[in-house]
C-alpha cells in the first residue's frame, strides 16, 4: 500500500471526487477508484465515508491509499535505458519509443521503473513504490527525454519547478498537413472525454492547457513543429495538434494509425531544469529517433 497526497486547485472547485482522482491517478480506473473510496482509502480533508460524486472546493487536501492491483511488478528488470545523464541527485533518461513509464493494471511490468530499479536502485519515494522517482512522465509511444529523481531532496525541487514552469519541455512533432500560422499559442480547457474515457478532450471546462508552437520545416502534406509546454496535461500535446485540426502523424488515438509506424511521431528532444544540489541550469538535448528521420526523408521539402 502506497500513500498519495493532492490539494485542490481552483481549477478542481465543483470536481466531482471521482473525476479528480482519475486525472490524478491515470494508472487507475474509474472502477478502482471507485473501490477505493468506497473502502475508505480516500480521506477528504481528513474524512472518510464519502461519495465518488463528493464536489471538491479549492484548497481541499484529498489523501488516497493506493492498493496496488494484484501482480504488477515494482521489481527490478534488465531492461536497456539510454542514461544520458546521472549523478547523486538526478537521472536523465533518453525514453524509446513504446516502453511505459510505471506499472499499471494495463501494464504490470517491463516498465521504465523496472528498468530503473535495475540499473539505478536508488529512487525517491514520494511517489510510492509504483512510481518511484517519477517527477513527469512521457506516454508509451512518445520518445525523448525525462529527468528521474534519486532521492525526496531532488524530487520536491523538480517537482516544484516543473509546477513553476522554470522546468522547460521542448518536443518535435510531424503534423498531417500545414498549419496555417508559422507561430502561434493555444489555450484551451481539457479533461476526460466523456464518450471515451482513453481521451482527452478540449472542453469548456478543466484544467487549463497552453502550448506554444513553431513550424520548423514544411512538407507538401506535413509540417515539423516546435512545441513548448507552458502546462503538463495529460495528452496534451497530442490534444492540441488535434484541436488545430492537423493530429501527430501515427498517433493512433487522436489521429490515425500509419503503415510502419509503431505510434505517433512525437519527441521529447529538449529539457532544461536547475540542478536541485547545485543550482546550475542544465540543459539536455535527443536527436530525433531513427524511424522519425527515416519518415521524414521520404516527404518532400516545400518553401513556406
């Protein structure tokens, strides 16, 4: 049994119960969450006995007992990981495409935790023992780079910047066809798409999402774009190019699935943070994989 702690933002005010701890807790379902609060493993300013349903206000402290599912390994596997970076403190990992993050009911080993805990050893604990030393994550079929926390000290401070934005994520995208504007910002609600609970959707509601976006190289029907996270929603990105009516090619969820591809074409390729031991603004840097380069040799180069 694992611990986690969430405060309400103002964002989450009138949020049902259920809902919150479902964008808070993606490696769970509905029904476990459920389950959850039904048993009393989820403590609402200190309360138990309450309703998935329960309207949350701003400032609210929702505590969960996370009972893990049955069978997912936290247990450490040889798995290769490109470690671009490690010193006492920190981990910079190069993730390929397809691998997961932590375990979860869907996935219950092979992960990059499990990895970790092989090659590593060492993690923070805050995030309990499925997740431990995950400050962000990448989805399964998004590549690039993520820092690992080795301790609580680094985790608090990475955490905190990213919640600060002073943590900046840069990722590379090839769009089905052109945008319109060579530059650009969206801002937008997203949240749990209600007709399917694997998506996320642009809303009139949720949490806030910004993203900005540069086109770097433009095909005759495609175009490679810069974009720099302001927030970190879940599918974010992805949500986005969708929203601007041009999906990541090869997202299968947002998009449509490609012939050779094994998912979408989206690359964490730039992360800057300030080193929590020393202060010093680090910055890391991932060429784009193979098969996105072999993709894009194939298309032809047009003048903007």
């Amino acid at each position: 049994m694992t611990k986690s702690k969430f405060v309400a933002g103002s964002e989450d005010a009138k949020k049902r119960l259920d809902v919150f701890l479902q964008e808070k807790l993606s490696s769970f379902s509905r029904s476990h969450i459920k389950n959850l609060i039904e048993k009393n493993h989820v403590f609402l300013n200190g309360k138990t006995n309450l309703k998935a349903g329960a309207s949350l206000r701003a400032g609210d402290v929702i505590e969960v007992e996370e009972i893990l599912p049955e069978k997912i390994s936290t247990e450490a596997e040889n798995i290769p990981l490109d470690i671009v970076y490690q010193d006492e403190d920190v981990v910079v990992i190069n993730k390929p495409q397809g691998l997961v993050v932590h375990p979860c009911s869907s996935t219950r080993s092979g992960t990059l935790v499990n990895g970790l805990l092989f090659a590593v050893k060492d993690l923070s604990g805050i995030n309990g023992k499925l997740r431990p030393g995950i400050v962000h994550r990448l989805d399964k079929d998004t590549s690039g780079l993520l820092v690992v926390a080795k301790n609580d000290f680094a985790h608090t401070s990475l955490a905190e910047q990213i919640k600060e934005k002073t943590a900046k994520r840069t990722y590379l995208a090839l769009l089905d066809g052109n945008l319109r504007e060579n530059e650009g910002r969206i801002e937008t609600f997203l949240k749990r798409d209600p007709k399917d609970r694997k998506k996320i959707s642009v809303q009139d509601s949720g949490r806030k999402a910004v993203t900005d976006y540069k086109v770097l190289q433009r095909f005759e029907k495609n175009c490679l774009v810069e974009f720099n996270l302001q927030t970190g929603r879940t599918h974010q990105i992805r949500v986005h190019a969708k929203y601007l009516g041009h999906p990541v090619v090869g997202d299968k969820l947002y998009g449509k699935e490609v012939k050779g591809l094994d998912g979408q074409l989206l690359h964490a390729f730039r992360l800057s943070f300030t080193h929590p031991r020393t202060g010093k603004v680090m910055t890391f840097e991932a060429k784009l994989p193979f098969y996105f380069e072999n993709y894009m040799k194939k298309l032809k180069s047009i003048e903007d």
